[in-house]
C-alpha cells in the first residue's frame, strides 16, 4: 500500500510541474526554440543582442505579445562560457513581467562573471498556485 500510494504522489508531482517550464527560448548564438506550440503562438521572443560591457556581457531581447489579451510570463537568461558549461545557473531566478496585448518589452542582463560568451533567454507562462 504504501508501495501504491509513493508511486501515485511521484506521479502527481512529475505531471503537476511539467507544462510549467514549456516556454520559447532564444540563444545569443541565433538559435530558437519553441517546447510548447500554442504558446508559441502567443509571444515571440526577437532582437536577441550581446556585447561587451565594463569586462562582462550583456544580453537584451525583446519579448513580444502576439495576442490581444494581457499576459503574465516569466523570463530568464542562462549564461555559458567557452566550454558551454552554464555559470551559476543555481543563482539566477525567474523574473515576472505583464505583458498588455500586442505590447512588447525589452529585457536585460549581465553575465554574473566575465568569463560568459553567450546566453539563452528563457520565456514562460506564468502560473500562480
């Protein structure tokens, strides 16, 4: 029974936190990803730029509504250096914006040390529990 009842929470919390993390993604590199279709459909994610600022990158992009309605999403940039190991993935958290409809926002960050050359900046829906 207990067997029973572990697996039924496992399973509960796996489907419970996948569609969460199903976003766009765009890399300082040119590189685009959609995870999650319909939601693809609903922003874009364009004008993806880095360049050097005081020894550290910095990376912007503007993140774009498609729809008429207002949306609430997250975004995050992840940084890698030369060897494409992140740096301090751990440290950086997602950070909330409202998007109204058709409105677009640019986004930055700076690399949290210098020896970053390239990024990719997450975009997610947001949810709140």
């Amino acid at each position: 029974m207990k067997k029973l009842l572990l697996g039924l929470v496992t399973a509960v919390m796996i489907t419970a936190c996948a569609p969460h993390t199903a976003g766009v993604m765009a890399g300082s590199n040119g590189e685009v990803r959609v995870d999650n279709n319909s939601f693809g459909k609903e922003v874009q994610v364009s004008n993806i730029m880095a360049r050097p600022e005081g020894g550290f990158l910095r990376g912007t992009g503007t993140i774009a509504s498609q729809v008429s309605t207002d949306l609430r999403l997250q975004y995050k940039f992840t940084w890698f250096d030369l060897n494409g190991m992140t740096i301090d993935d751990e440290g950086v958290s997602w950070k909330s914006i409202k998007l109204h409809g058709k409105q677009q926002m640019q986004v930055s960050a700076v690399a949290p040390n210098a020896t970053a050359t390239r990024f990719e900046l997450y975009v997610r829906k947001a949810f709140s529990n």
